[in-house]
C-alpha cells in the first residue's frame, strides 16, 4: 500500500463549486505539505502544517484553506473554485528529523 | 528569497546518450540539495540529494555534486534509458522559523525524452 495516499484521483467540478482534496499518510510524519503544479511553474506550496495545531500559509494560499483533522490526514478545500485553480494538486509528508518530502501521487483538478 | 533555476526543456536524447540536466540556485546559508523525478502519472520521487558542499549524491545510475563555488548541483547520467522518460526537478531546502522545520524551493521541472 501506497504510504501517501490522496482522494480523489481525478476531479472535474465547475466554477463557483466548493471542492475538498483529501491527504492521507501512513508514515507517522508529523509534517504535511499542500502543493499545485502548474505546467512550466514547477511545484508552488500552498499550505503547510508541522503538527494538528500549527498550520502556516505558504506561496500562494489564496482561494485555498485546509484542516488538519489528524495526525494522519491533511484535506485542501477550494471554496468557490475558479478555471485558474485547474492544475495537479500534490501533497507530501516529512518526518521532524529530515528535509526530504514523500509525495502522494497527486490530484488533477480541472475547474470549468 | 531563495530560488533554483534549471535548464529549460524539453530535452530528446537517443538511448545510452550522456544527460546533462544544469541546476543552479540562489540561498542564504547552506541548504540541501535535491533531484526529484515524476514518471508519467505519477507523484515526486526523490532521486538523490546532497546535503553539504562537495557531497556527491547518486541513485540509478544518476549524480549531481554540490558546488558550493558555482552554486550548482547539476544532474548527470552516462547512458540513459527508455525508461528514464520523466520530469526531473530541482529543489532546495529553505529553513523556516525554529531552525528544524523546513520547505522545498523547486525549479520548473525540465522533461528528458529518451527515445529508443
């Protein structure tokens, strides 16, 4: 079994529609990571959060918000997504004593 | 801010060419260094890293050695594959706040055809 894991796989949701993408780990990381890519933008943090009650915005955090409902388990929600929001959605996961992030194999989200 | 910049692609070599992917970088202190690989419908996987000047890391037949001189870490392999086909990135580590929690700056990813 994959050790991150990210639902749904594929997503296809129209302009104004609320939408949540969900992370799960099964590391034990206590650090989660939200990314989009973008073609020729190379990956762009979203959101970050180093344990369930410490939750940081990254790069580009606007239109996004997220909940960190576990240790385990990070979700990105698009409250009213925009076609510029269309992109594939990564998450990642690292542990307290290391730098190298584990990644899931990412959603693509396509907003019409 | 810290920054990576690689090689633009894309990049189309024939099978057992020698690859060159150029990375540099722009940090203040003394980060590690990353190569991430994404195959075809997949997520980011680590391909190897350096953490100190003059590391040299290696996986699968590919290197990159951490030039502190030229703020460099540039990405090599000597006979490539079919198989090599992917999106390769560059990345830093950025320090945040508490000095122990970090980030990963990426370059824009260069994709390496290899054809047969």
């Amino acid at each position: 079994d994959a050790d991150v894991t990210q639902t749904p796989r594929n997503r296809i949701t129209k302009t104004g529609k609320r939408i949540m993408l969900e992370c799960s780990q099964t590391k034990g990381h206590d650090r989660m990571y939200w990314y989009r890519q973008d073609p020729g933008l190379g990956l762009r943090l979203i959101y970050y959060s180093f344990d369930v009650k410490d939750i940081n915005k990254g790069e580009i955090s606007d239109g996004y918000s997220v909940s960190r409902q576990a240790q385990a388990k990070f979700s990105l929600s698009l409250e009213s997504a925009i076609p510029n929001q269309t992109a594939l959605y990564f998450c990642a996961t690292n542990d307290r004593a290391g730098e190298t992030q584990y990644f899931g194999p990412g959603t693509r989200l396509l907003v019409l | 801010g810290n920054s990576v910049t690689q090689m633009e692609g894309p990049v189309t070599l024939s099978e057992e060419a020698f690859l060159t992917i150029n990375c540099t970088y722009t940090a203040t202190g003394y980060p590690s260094l990353f190569w991430y690989v994404q195959y075809p419908g997949e997520g980011l996987q680590l391909l190897l890293k350096a953490t100190k000047a003059d590391d040299k890391g290696s996986n699968k037949g590919f290197e990159a050695t951490y030039r502190k001189e030229t703020t460099s870490f540039h990405l090599e392999k000597g006979s490539v594959q079919v198989s090599d086909s992917a999106v390769y990135f560059c990345a830093l580590s950025d320090a945040l706040s508490g000095g122990s929690n970090y980030k990963l700056t990426f370059g824009k990813g260069t994709l390496l055809t290899v054809n047969p």
